[in-house]
C-alpha cells in the first residue's frame, strides 16, 4: 500500500479541519506500523523500499498560475511513476492531470471561504477555485464537511456535479471531554492566575482586529468590575510586532489579558475545558472542529453563525450578530450574566456532542479511501 497526501502548508497551519482529515489518515498508519515520509521538493523522490507500505506527504507550492499548472500537470505525475504510487489524497481541492494519471485521485474540500471570496485569497485557491469544476468531474472521490458546504458548491458547480461530493463531519477525539472540578482549577491557576477566563481564537488577524477584541474586553469589565480575564489563541508574529507591543503596553486592562500561540492538542484540551466560554471570531467553515472540541468539553461557545455550524451544532452556540467590538462585548456580556443561558448552551452542546464519534468517522474516511 502506498499512498500519496498533497498539501499545503497553508492549509495545515491550524488545526483546520484538511489538518483534522490528514491526521486520522496518518494516525491510521502509524498504528498499523507504517511508515511517513515527508518528501522535500528538491529531493529525487527514490522509493523506500518497492515492496513496502508507504505513506508519502509532500506540500504542494503556491506560486502564480503557470507555476502551479505545470507542477500539478508534469511533476506529480512523476512522482506517482516513480514511485509506484497507489492512491493519491489531495488536502487542497486540486487534483493532477487526470489525462496523464491513472490512480484514483481523492480530493478534500477543506473550507468554502476561498469559493465565496475568491479575490481575497492565495494563488493556489484562485487556481482551485478557477478549476473546481473540472476536479470535482474527475475525480475518483470528493469529499468534504457538510451539506450546507454541498450545497453552497452546488451554487458554484452544477447540482449535477455537486451530488458526486460526500460529507464526513468532524467528530472530537475523545481527549475533548469535560474537566472535573479539580482539572479546572489547576488549568486556571496554569493559564489565568486562578481566575476565571474567556478563551478567545483569534487565528491570522491583523492588528486592527485584535485591538478590536480589547476593546470589547474593555468594554466587560468596565460593566462588570471582576477578576475575569481573557485568553487570546493568537499568532506569534503580531503579538512580537513593535506596532503591537506600542499599542498593548497603553491597555488598561493588559495585565488580565494573556495571549497563547500554538499548542499541544493535549494542553488545549485543558486550556479549552476550563474556559468560562469560547469565543470563535475567525468566520472560517474550515475551524469548525475546535467549536465541535468545545461543545464535547462543556464549554459554551460564542461565534458567528454558518450554515455548516448550524447544520453540525444547532442551536448549542451563542451566535453573534456582529464582530464588532460592541456585538462581542454584549456577547460576553450576556454570557456573563445570565447563568441559566451559559448551562443551557452547555446542556445544548453536550446533547449534540452524544452524536460525535470520532472512531467511526476515521473508520468511515478509511473504509471510503481503501475502495476507491
């Protein structure tokens, strides 16, 4: 058995439901004893052994156009020649020359953000977007997070093409659980001095954006004078940017505000499970397994609503009208306020999560990626 996975860095930089699709395949392997090899572009792609099982990852460039084309249409068809390749898994809605090509070719469609704005996007989802068509067309399986996600593509495709796209929501691992009383203690005292906190997912925003956040947290504990603090998920490279560190050193309320970069899936369980609620501001379909993670932890959460989180979580969320800092702080606010709303968003989204299983999602991708 050997198979090919195809992605981008880009897309693999969070934990993005393609991340989410590309771990349970590798988890798959790796408890079967076989090996992962990361090839490097400028590498000669020798086979490991010609009679061994193989899984091969290589992340695919993102050049302009022409770079892109002539990548997908000459050098991935060589490298599945050379070798020996049996399936190749696509993690970024592109396939190879299906002329030249005659392994099953089995595309993910990780996130419609790139569909609905293909302007505001990187070359290769311009690129993707430009031939969906084509690559749903050919091939061999097409598979992606939800109908509402279907059904937006169906708007872009044909319902003709769009019906050959299968669905396979994110299920939690079962390390998402909810914290003793214990657990969450010690996890405060780790992450919040002890304190209550909101845990905030912030991803790839500029700086405009996360002063919008103080703003709104501002604007909280202006209302309600506690020892609450907030917890910002954040990239690094804005949090040590001069720009930032000028404007955060004038907060007022900067010694309640800790920002956290990436982590240990098991240190965010516990940082996630100890939270007073999750805020989820990134407005990407493609985040949708840390609020899944949330709703498995007992932790409510406030973020924008989607058809695709509505169609997996319901009502369970607290959905927000807005990301302005006023349409955060009311959220934060109301939470904060209401016990009796914050346990029956809870109770809500542990009702839900009955429904997750992530053994039986990974046995379900699995069994769908040996037929093809």
């Amino acid at each position: 058995m050997k198979w090919l996975i195809v992605k981008q860095k880009e897309s693999l930089s969070e934990y993005s439901y393609a991340t989410y699709i590309y771990n349970m395949i590798a988890d798959d392997f790796f408890y079967k004893g076989i090996p992962i090899i990361e090839l490097i572009e400028e590498e000669k792609f020798d086979p490991v052994n010609e009679t061994s099982d193989v899984l091969y990852v290589i992340n695919a460039p993102d050049g302009n156009e022409l770079q892109l084309k002539i990548w997908y249409s000459l050098t991935i068809p060589k490298i599945l020649k050379r070798l020996q390749i049996e399936k190749a898994i696509y993690l970024n809605g592109m396939i190879g020359s299906y002329k030249l090509i005659r392994q099953p070719q089995i595309m993910l469609l990780f996130g419609t953000e790139y569909f609905v704005q293909p302007k505001h996007v990187s070359h290769w989802q311009q690129v993707s977007f430009k031939k969906i068509a084509k690559n749903v067309s050919h091939a061999s399986m097409c598979f992606t997070y939800s109908s509402a996600a279907v059904d937006i593509l169906s708007n872009i495709l044909s319902e003709h093409i769009a019906c050959h796209i299968r669905t396979l929501p994110p299920a939690p691992r079962s390390i998402f659980r909810m914290l003793t009383w214990e657990e969450k203690q010690e996890a405060k005292k780790k992450y919040a001095s002890g304190c209550e906190y909101y845990l905030l997912k912030a991803g790839e925003k500029t700086i405009d954006e996360v002063v919008s956040y103080l703003k709104a947290f501002s604007y909280f504990k202006k209302w309600q004078n506690s020892s609450m603090k907030l917890v910002i998920m954040i990239n690094n490279k804005i949090v040590q940017s001069e720009k930032f560190k000028t404007l955060f050193s004038t907060y007022y309320f900067r010694d309640d505000v800790l920002f956290i970069g990436e982590m240990q899936r098991e240190d965010f369980h516990l940082l996630l499970g100890a939270a007073y609620a999750f805020l989820m501001l990134t407005g990407f379909d493609s985040d949708l397994l840390y609020i899944v993670e949330a709703i498995q932890c007992g932790t409510p959460v406030i973020t924008l609503e989607s058809p695709s989180l509505h169609e997996i979580a319901k009502d369970a969320p607290y959905y927000l009208l807005g990301t302005t800092s006023d349409n955060i702080a009311q959220s934060m606010m109301a939470m904060y306020k209401s016990e009796r709303m914050r346990t029956t968003h809870i109770e809500k989204g542990l009702e839900i999560a009955l429904h997750f299983n992530y053994e039986a999602t990974k046995a379900q991708l699995m069994s769908w990626l040996h037929n093809v």
